[in-house]
C-alpha cells in the first residue's frame, strides 16, 4: 500500500494535478474538474491567458475539455493558436488533448514550443520524453529528464532503461538498484530489474529477483506472467505450469490461456514482455496508469495520459491500449474507445476481450443492435468462450429479453461444466435474475441460493432474493435476515436500505419502515422506486400530505410506465382504495406461510 501511494502522489505530481473522484458512468457526458481544463500560473504550468482574439476559440474548446471530448478540444485549441501562435496556454491544453485522443505525435510539436516558452512544463516534459524514447535518442531522453527539474520517483527507471538503450548496462543497473532503495519503490525497482536483465539474456538473475517477489506475494497479474515465462526459457515448464495454477487457478484470461497452452506443449516460446528500451519505458507508465487506476481516486483522463504514453511507446502493447478504451469509456467517450478496441489485431489472443469492450462501449452509447450484433458474431467465431456467451446474456438482459439472456447464460453453464470447472457465482446470480424477470421463480430460487452456496454474503445475492421473497410475502423472516446481512456489508447502498424498509412495511413494522426508507432517500434521491415506497409508508403512519409530495417527486424521476400508472391512482384516490382495487383489504401486513 505504500508504494501504490507513493507511484499515486509522484503520477499526479508529474503531471501537476490533484486528487478527485474518478470520472464514471454511462448516462451521457460527465463533467471532470475544471481545474484541470484552466489555465495556472502554477510552476510547471502555463499561465498566460489567451489574447481577446483567440477567446471564442479558446472557450469551445475549454468546453469540450470539461467533458473529455478531446477531437473537438484538440481542434478548437489548434485555431486559437492560429489566432494567438505564441500563448502557452493553448500550447498546453492543445498538448493534453492530443495525448487525450492518443496522437502523441501531434502533440509533440505543441510540446516543442511550450518547452521553448515556458521552460520546465510537466506536460510538454512527458511528451518530449516520450518523444526521445520512441526515436531512441537516450541521450536526449536523458537530457530532458536532466532538464525538467520535476525529479520524480520513476525519473530512475527511465534513467535506467536509457541507459540500458545505450548499451551501458552496468550503469542501468546501478540506477535500477536506486530506484529500489528509493522508499516505497523496492517491488517496482526490482520488477523492471528483472526486465531488463531478460534483455541480455541473464534469465537467472531475473529468476532471482522474481522468485523472491513470488515468494513475499508481491508480483502482480504481469509479474507473474513474467516469472512463468523467465521459467521456460530455463526450461521449468512444469514449475511454471505451477505458478499459474497456484496464482490465477480455472480464472484464466486470454493472455495466461495462450502461455498456460504453451507450456502443456512443451513449447519454449520468446520472451515477449520487453524487446528493447523503449518497451522497458512504455511498461513504467503502464505499471503507473495501472496503479492509478487501481487506486480508485485518480481522475480517468490523467490515467489516460499515462496509458496513451504506454501505447505510444509500444504500438504492439495492447494491455495499454485496453487500459485506454476502457478509460475512455469511463469518461463517456464511446466512439474514442471503439476506435481503440478496433485497433487489436484480429489474430492476438486479446482479440475476444476487446470486442466484448467495443460491444459494451457500442452499448453504453445506445447503439444495442449493434452490441448484440459483435456478440453474436463473436459467439460464432468463440464457440467455446464462456465470457463471450455471458457478455451477450449481460447485454440481452439489459434489453430485456429475458428469455435470450437465459439461454446465453445457460450455454455459458454448459461449457464450464464441459470443462469440468465450476461457474462462477455471479453467472448463477445473474441467471437467477433473468429466470425471475421470466416469472420462473422455482428456477430462480436455485439459482440465487446456488450463488449464495459459492459466495456466501454475497450483499447483492442477499438483497435480491431477500427483496424478491418480501415482494411475495413469503419466508419474511428470513428475507429480512438476510436483507439485514446485506445492509451491514454494504450500509451506504441505497438500494438495499430501501429493500429492509420495504420488507418492515410488508411485515406491518412501518415506523422502521418510515426510517429505513427515509434513509434510503437521503443516499438515492432520484430513484422512483425508493420515493414510492416511502411515499406508501408515509401514508401507513399517517402522514398523508408527505405521501402524496413522495408520490409526485417518484413520478418527476420518470419510473416504469406500469409504476407510474399506479403512483398516479394512489394520488387519485389514495393508497387504501388502491389496496382495495388489488384485493389487498387493508395495510395489514402480507405474511404467507412457507
């Protein structure tokens, strides 16, 4: 935890930016921090505003960068600097906006020019750097990172891997030893190390250095990859085999699916996580924007920045380019992240992973045809995907059809019992979902309590399944029970609060219904369904003026056509004479037997 602290605080002091909460969602355009799209006179950052001239300019594409639509920020800070030529300002934000679309080499030229006005800029020192890295000028690369005065954490290892592209290796080594005594750096100097040592050859030292990390339990996903791959090339296939049974078991991506083949054959495949230098660089910034993104408090566009630098450096790097898309879906840049997506090649064996992005990129952009479309031609192509056959159900339930969905999930069930490998508890989770919205409860019941049985507390599980036998008024007791598990696990879902105070109004208990729902409320203030249900336990306790007031903001919150309908009975006439219309006698509590 440290040294992702630190690789946090050193990325975003790179780069001069702050913490926030990372940009997400898929309900169209999500603003980011305007502090990020303004100008400073911050060290390190531009700070002259742009001249009258250029301001209309300079204000659409200001606008733009608010909402990471970075072609149409990267084209309005190109025409305000045909207005205003000399501003660094524009300079600047024209810079990150071409490292925001991935077109590092446009940006070089405005970084040029920001360097030669403004001196040390932390923008135009990343894009020169990566610059000199791409043409393999180490010496340059080494006189920018002399130059620009930032001296962060990862200046070491860049400084190691030029140094290794001149050939110096025993000075590379030295730097990457610094770098690991550096505080909080050790796993990270010692991962790039052992790379590099793979480079001339010296397999044994890597082994060295990776075993021990092996054995602290501190190699990643890529570590581990690494040390399975330095074990065949010295030709310990089967402790390799090992490792990756040990480490991923029957979770196995594409990437370990391929080395895992390998490996059964007995083929002794290159080493392909570094080729040269200039991949030893592209894997700092990766490693980075992949800390970042772990971190869980880093805005998704300076991650970007980072990933964009890593593909830029290494074109055939395509866990950088998924690092991208998937950024840049986050930020609601649908048609950037397809374009990324496109850019695997057909024949690596990320190739499924990515169209199960692009189809959920298409999705999230509303163009569902053509998501279902990618799948089901994926599904021809993948026959014996599991994950491929779970996306299309994901994908099918959101459109409700229902009944397609199940049948994706139940082929996907198929093929791991095929493999003679236990589903996953989600993919019962979700099946369970699609049986239920089916009207086939006795299967959906099997399904959530197959779920519980594989991950036992699982809040969404409990929830759904508490939520649905409340619904029925059947076994409220243990539906509560199991409503109350979830809500300690996950206190601040709103979701869940409303479903405990939907079970206490159903068992009659409405003044902790009043409550429950009211905090569900306050934590999800524009859900329809939550405001109806504290509307119908207003109107329990008497408090009729705030049921009807519940009732008509459920209605502004735009619900399900069949809900609405009813909301606007109950302001009719009241909930009472509704309860009466459904044959429900009275607000006494639903209880069945079983």
């Amino acid at each position: 935890m440290q040294m992702r602290s630190l690789l946090y605080s050193l990325a975003l002091a790179a780069l001069g930016v702050g913490m926030a909460v990372p940009v997400q969602g898929q309900n169209g355009p999500v603003p980011i921090d305007r502090q990020d799209c303004a100008y400073s006179d911050a060290p390190g950052s531009a700070g002259t505003a742009p001249s009258r001239i250029a301001a209309g300019s300079y204000l659409s594409a200001h606008h733009a960068c608010l909402f990471a639509d970075y072609r149409t920020a990267a084209d309005r800070y190109a025409l305000a600097l045909t207005e205003d030529p000399r501003n660094p300002v524009l300079m600047e934000r024209a810079a990150m906006a071409y490292l925001g679309l991935g077109q590092v080499d446009r940006a070089v030229a405005a970084a040029r020019q920001l360097a030669e006005r403004s001196g040390s800029n932390s923008v135009a020192g990343m894009v020169l750097l990566a610059e000199a890295f791409k043409r393999g000028d180490f010496q340059r690369v080494l006189e920018v990172l002399e130059s620009d005065g930032q001296e962060t954490l990862i200046d070491g290892l860049l400084v190691a891997w030029a140094k290794l592209g001149q050939g110096r290796m025993s000075e590379a080594l030295e730097s990457f030893e610094a770098t690991v005594a550096s505080q909080g750096m050790e796993v990270f100097g010692l991962m790039h190390k052992a790379l590099a040592q793979t480079l001339v050859g010296d397999y044994e030292g890597a082994e060295a250095i990776l075993s021990d990390l092996d054995r602290r339990g501190e190699l990643g996903r890529e570590g581990i990859v690494a040390f399975a791959q330095v074990l065949n090339q010295l030709g310990r296939g089967s402790e390799a085999l090992d490792l990756l049974e040990r480490s991923f078991g029957g979770a196995l991506d594409p990437k370990v699916e391929r080395l895992k083949s390998q490996l059964v054959e007995e083929d002794v495949a290159g080493f392909d996580a570094v080729r040269n230098a200039t991949d030893g660089a592209a894997e700092v910034y990766l490693h980075i924007a992949n800390l970042l993104q772990m971190d869980g408090s880093v805005r998704a566009h300076h991650i970007l920045k980072y990933s964009r630098v890593a593909e830029y450096l290494n074109p055939d790097n395509v866990d950088a380019m998924l690092l991208s898309a998937d950024l840049l879906v986050m930020l609601n840049r649908y048609e950037l992240a397809t374009e990324t997506y496109n850019r695997v090649p057909r024949d690596h064996h990320s190739f499924t992973t990515a169209e199960i992005g692009r189809a959920d990129a298409l999705r999230a952009s509303g163009r569902t045809e053509a998501a279902v479309e990618v799948l089901e031609r994926l599904v021809e192509v993948e026959p014996q995907a599991a994950n491929v056959r779970i996306a299309l159900g994901h994908t099918l339930r959101g459109l409700e059809r229902y009944d397609m969905a199940t049948d994706a999930y139940d082929a996907a069930v198929a093929l791991y019992e095929e493999a003679g490998k236990e589903p996953s508890w989600r993919l019962y989770f979700v099946r369970g979902i699609t049986h239920e919205r089916e009207g086939r409860w006795e299967q959906a019941e099997a399904d959530f309590r197959g779920a519980l049985e594989l991950e036992p507390g699982a809040p969404d599980v409990l929830n759904y399944l508490g939520y649905s036998l409340v619904e029925m008024g059947i076994n409220l007791d243990e539906a509560l029970a199991m409503i109350e598990e979830a809500v300690a696990a996950r206190p601040e879902a709103y979701y869940i609060i409303d479903s405990l105070g939907w079970a206490h109004y159903r068992m009659g208990r409405y003044e902790e219904a009043v409550m429950n729902l009211e905090r569900a409320v306050e934590l999800g203030p524009v859900d329809p369904v939550v405001n109806d249900h504290l509307g119908d336990a207003y109107w329990a306790v008497g408090r009729r003026f705030e049921a009807e007031f519940q009732w008509r903001r459920a209605l502004s919150f735009d619900p399900e056509e069949e809900d609405a309908r009813r909301i606007r009975r109950k302001l009719d006439i009241g909930l009472d004479a509704v309860l009466e219309e459904e044959s429900v006698s009275s607000l006494e509590p639903v209880v069945k037997d079983g």
